[in-house]
C-alpha cells in the first residue's frame, strides 16, 4: 500500500512535463490530480497524516499566490511564507510524515560510511509543486534538446571539479561499482531529492533573487553565488568539507540555470554527479573523510 502513494507521487512529478488535459473542459492539470490521489493513498497508507496533508495544502496554495499576486508586496509575503514552509517541508521538520526506509545501514564500498535511504513524501512533494507552480521549465523537445547542448560542458565541469576535491580531500576514493541498489538510488534520489533541491535554491530562490536583482550588472551574478553559498551551507551538517562540496556542485548547478533559464538543466547536472559519485567512487564518503 505504501508503494502506491508514492509511485502516484512520481507520477504527479513526471506529468508536470505533460500538455493539460483539454478532453474535459477547465480540467485541472494532470499532476494536481496525481498529487491529491497520492495524497489520499498516503492517508490510507498512513504515509501521512491529515496534519501533513494540511502542510501541504498551505505550501501549494503559499505557492500559487506568489505565482499570481498582483502587487510586488503580496508577492514578497507569499514568495515568504512559501520558502519558510518547503524549507521545513524538505528538513522534515513538520510532523505527520512517516517516511519509509528502504536500506538501513549498507556499506557500498570498503571502508565507506555506512548508507541509509528514505523515500521522503514531504520533501518529493515540495518539489512537486514548486516545480509545476513556480519553475521556469521547457515546453517543447526541441528546447529540451538546446538545454541539453547549452549544459553539456558545464556538467562535465561540474562532475570533475566537485569529485576532483573530493578525491583531493580525501573525502571519497576511486571504486567502479554497479551494485543491486543502484537503480533504486538513482530513481528515489532523482525524485525525491534532486527535483526538490533544484527547485527550491534555483527555481524559487535563484530565479526570484536574479529578478530582485536585474537592474544591477551584477545582479545574475550575485543570485548564481547566493544560491550556492545557500546550498553549501544546507549540507554543513555532514561537516566542513561536504559543505565545501556541496557550494562546489552548487556553483555548478547555478549555472546550468543561469546559462538556459530552465529547471531541467539544474536538475540534469545534480542528478549527473550523484550518480556519477555512486557509481564511480565511495558513497556517501569512507568513513572518516567527512
């Protein structure tokens, strides 16, 4: 029962990209219909509880008043209230989540930190709706296929100057693997992590920081550093050097925003790198290189 709220999650997020509905008419979007089913089947489920639903509620209506406030003030209170509640969404720190463990405590390498993966409904769903309410993102394929070429080099430079230090640092070690776990990973890391995170500090905070900015010559430029000094200090808790890591990838997620305006190329170089890193070399890190 637990699956199925959240496979009908990764539904609600994969149909973002989907044209509405235009059989029926005013049709809400596919993915609010997804999104409430998955919600009711994580009810059922006791995935969730209703205090949980109404978090999400208010996060997604916060979310679509900033999109659609008329002045710049409501747009501040609401951009606000948006950004204070998916941080608390994403931090799991607001109750009525029951978030499944699917590996406790596996050792992917030899001498690697013991790894541990949850599949997080609160923080999958913060991604969810600031992504199909917020985020700039492609609209057609042959745009997609433009991101893609526009970003190309920047995630090659971005796998390479985040896992060089990491090598340097000591923080990780050359180990080609391709475990059982690894579509697993990479599936609930993408969804459930990746999409939130890039939502959140490029599609939300960097894009509306950029346009507070735009005036200034700078300004871009400003909201590119901001970002990823904001995602470096989001990781402190794995100690100083992840986060050195972390504003390192971060710099290089910004980036591929600030170089296509679109969600998708942010998204595409952190999922690139982290399984680049899982795949490539200890993961999360050995044990004590963190």
């Amino acid at each position: 029962m637990t699956l199925l709220a959240f496979l009908l999650l990764a539904l609600a997020l994969c149909s973002v990209w989907t044209p509405p509905l235009r059989a029926v008419r005013r049709a809400p979007p596919l993915w609010l219909l997804l999104f409430v089913m998955a919600m009711a089947w994580g009810l059922v489920a006791g995935v969730l509880e209703p205090v949980a639903i109404a978090a999400l509620v208010l996060l997604a209506g916060a979310a679509y008043a900033c999109a659609r406030a008329p002045r710049t003030w409501m747009r501040l209170a609401y951009g606000a209230l948006t950004g204070v509640l998916a941080l608390a969404l994403a931090m799991h720190k607001l109750p009525g989540f029951h978030n499944p463990r699917l590996l406790d405590g596996v050792v992917l390498s030899a001498g690697a930190a013991p790894f541990t993966l949850y599949a997080n409904f609160d923080k999958g769903a913060v991604g969810l709706i600031l992504l199909a309410l917020l985020c700039q993102r492609v609209g057609a394929w042959g745009e997609l296929g433009a991101v893609l070429r526009r970003t190309a080099l920047l995630l090659l430079l971005t796998i390479v100057a985040t896992l060089g230090f990491a090598l340097a640092a000591g923080v990780v070690g050359v180990d080609f693997k391709l475990p059982r776990q690894a579509p697993l990973f990479i599936g609930v890391n993408l969804l459930f992590t990746v999409v939130a995170e890039e939502a959140f500090f490029r599609g939300f905070l960097q894009a509306r920081l950029a346009s507070a900015l735009a005036r200034l010559h700078w300004g871009p430029w400003l909201a590119v550093m901001v970002s990823a000094l904001l995602f470096g200090a989001a990781h402190l808790g794995g100690g100083l050097r992840y986060g050195i890591l972390a504003t390192i990838a971060g710099l290089g997620y910004a980036l591929a925003y600030q170089r296509t305006q679109r969600i998708e190329a942010a998204i595409l170089v952190h999922i690139a790198l982290n399984a680049v890193h899982f795949i490539g070399f200890t993961y999360p890190a050995r044990l004590h290189g963190v």
